[in-house]
C-alpha cells in the first residue's frame, strides 16, 4: 500500500471522529486486533469494525434490527456511512 493509499483511509477515520463517532481499540492497545467506530442517535446504531485498511465493515441497526450493512476498504466504507 503506498502512502497516499494509506492517507486516504487515515483520513476517512478522522472524518468520522469529526462527524461525532467515537472510536474504540479492541484487545492490545498498542497493536489493537480492530477498531470499532460507534455512533447512536436514538434507536438508530450505527457501527465500523476496522480490521485493516483493505477490511472494513459497517452496520446500522434500528431498534436491534440490521437495516443496513457495508463492507470494504477503510475509506469506501466510511464513505458510504456518512451519506447513510
């Protein structure tokens, strides 16, 4: 992955802490397994499990219920959850 590649999915993840989610290391914090982004607005839930730049997946449940779900690169995900 070149650097550009790599400043691409970087700054989609700070795009979505800017958009008021709030990210979470899983395991090891210095070498985390996933990280995982969260926002809720009511009985909405929104959710991104990144597990590298090239393995991504994002969730939106309504009142328990998956109505949506995504999966791919980092910044393709995040790009298709933030028109959600």
């Amino acid at each position: 992955m070149t650097a550009d590649e790599q400043a691409r999915h970087t700054v989609a993840l700070s795009r979505l802490v800017l958009c008021g989610w709030e990210g979470t290391p899983i395991g090891d914090p210095n070498n985390p397994a996933a990280l995982v982004y969260v926002r809720e607005r009511g009985a909405v839930s929104d959710a991104v499990c990144v597990q590298s730049y090239d393995d991504a997946v994002a969730t939106r449940e309504v009142r328990g219920t998956t109505t949506r779900a995504v999966n791919g690169t980092v910044a393709d995900v995040v790009h298709e959850v933030l028109s959600w």
